[in-house]
C-alpha cells in the first residue's frame, strides 16, 4: 500500500494559481448494527468535507469546486429497495444545508447479521459522475462501516429485483475498477486522481485493499463502532497527497 505522502506528486499537470475540483463520495452503513454511534459516524463525515476544505486551503491550496454525495448502504437480502441510495453530488458550501439535510435522515436499521452490501456500494461510488472540471482534480472515497462485506454477486444478494446491474464478479474485477483498467466495467475514470479512505474492521476484504494504490485503511473492531476513527489523521494524509 502507499502511503499517501508517497502518491500524487507532480500529477495531472498542475496549472499555476489554478485551485482544485474535488469531489468525494461516502459510503455509509446504515445497518441497525450501527445504531449504537451511527450519529458519531454521521457527525464525522459532515465533519469531513469541511475540515478537508479548511486544511487544503491552511496548505495554500485552494478549492475551486467541491462536491460530495452520499450512499447509505444495507443487506440485499434483507432490506429491499432500503438496501442502497445514492443522494447525488450536493455543490459544498452552496448546498451545505441540503447535504446536512440528506444525512441527518439516514438512520441505523436493517442489514440482517453482517456482512453487508458495502462491495456494491463502493462499485456505485467508483460509477460516480465525478468530476471533470479543472486540470487539477480529486475523486475520493470514504467508506464507513463496522462490518465485513458480502462477496460480489453472492447468490442471496442477486435475488433481489433490487440488486443493480453489471456489478463486478469479484474483489479483484472491483480492484480493476478502482484503478481504471476496466473502462468496460465503467470504473474510475482518472486513477491517477483517485484517493479512498477506509474506516473499517480489520478483517477481509478490507484488509485484501491494503495492496491497492492510493488506499489508506483506518481500521477498528468489527461491531465495536469505529471508535478508533481518526478524521484528521485521514484529512492530513489526503491533504498531503495533493500535490
């Protein structure tokens, strides 16, 4: 894995006194096994944005445009047409209050017994219509969850009339999407801008991502409710990656 100190240096022809365009996509579990701090974890990535928009500009670099959406993920074998969501890029701080708005209304329920369907979500996060705008630019992911992750495609999940299409068959095809190999599969478009911070259990797949470019993993226990979420360490090494 690199570090993020280690990545992004002199990439995407930086332009003199032109600010970046940064978007960032969060996936956030919104199971009922994360009720316990599922306002913490809400809190923390409204937090998010502002701090990082606050620290790229302490680090004289500026923000020309910055965009972020949410997707609230669940089980689809056991939530329906509750099992995903995808909020939309809200124009921060313009729509800051709609943003505010969208994740103050997500609330901890379903999921069945872990795992979940974050795999899935993280696709829809790299399907993103990210930005391209600026020669200088960021497509960032954030995943939120105290759980492990179904397999892609699993039998139970594909059931649901509600299971989206044309997901990858596996972790290494959502790998391949991730650092845009498979155009086909109509993954990141840019992996040179491509930045992804997991707030994870140390446990698989999230531990198979650490082999990945441009991942920086945050892990806690499984079930125990990210209590060890570090945003600032995340905000300072994504700051620092952006050269």
């Amino acid at each position: 894995m690199a570090n993020f100190e280690e990545i992004g240096q002199g990439v995407l022809d930086p332009v003199e006194n032109q600010g970046y365009c940064v978007d960032i996509s969060i996936c956030l579990d919104g199971t009922g096994s994360m009720s316990p701090i599922i306002d913490e974890v809400k809190d923390n990535a409204l937090a998010f944005c502002d701090k990082f928009h606050k620290a790229m500009e302490a680090n004289g670099k500026n923000v020309d445009q910055l965009r972020v959406k949410v997707i609230p993920f669940r089980d689809y074998a056991y939530d329906g047409a509750k099992a995903m969501d995808d909020s939309g890029f809200f124009s921060l701080p313009e729509q800051n209050k709609e943003f505010r708005a969208y994740v103050s209304g997500i609330t901890a329920e379903g999921g069945g017994d872990a795992p979940e369907s974050a795999l899935e979500a993280m696709a829809l996060a790299m399907r993103s219509q990210w930005t391209k705008s600026g020669s200088k630019r960021r497509h960032v992911i954030l995943m939120f969850t105290d759980a492990s992750a179904v397999p892609l495609q699993d039998p139970k999940r594909t059931a649901s009339e509600y299971y989206p299409a044309d997901m990858p068959a596996n972790l290494a095809q959502l790998g391949d999407m991730w650092s845009g190999y498979s155009q086909e599969m109509e993954g990141m478009p840019e992996g040179r801008a491509a930045r992804m911070v997991l707030f994870v259990p140390n446990e698989q797949p999230w531990s198979d991502m650490q082999v990945w470019n441009n991942v920086w993993t945050s892990f806690s226990k499984a079930g125990k409710g990210l209590e060890e979420v570090d945003i600032d360490l995340a905000i300072n090494l994504l700051v620092n990656s952006v050269a």
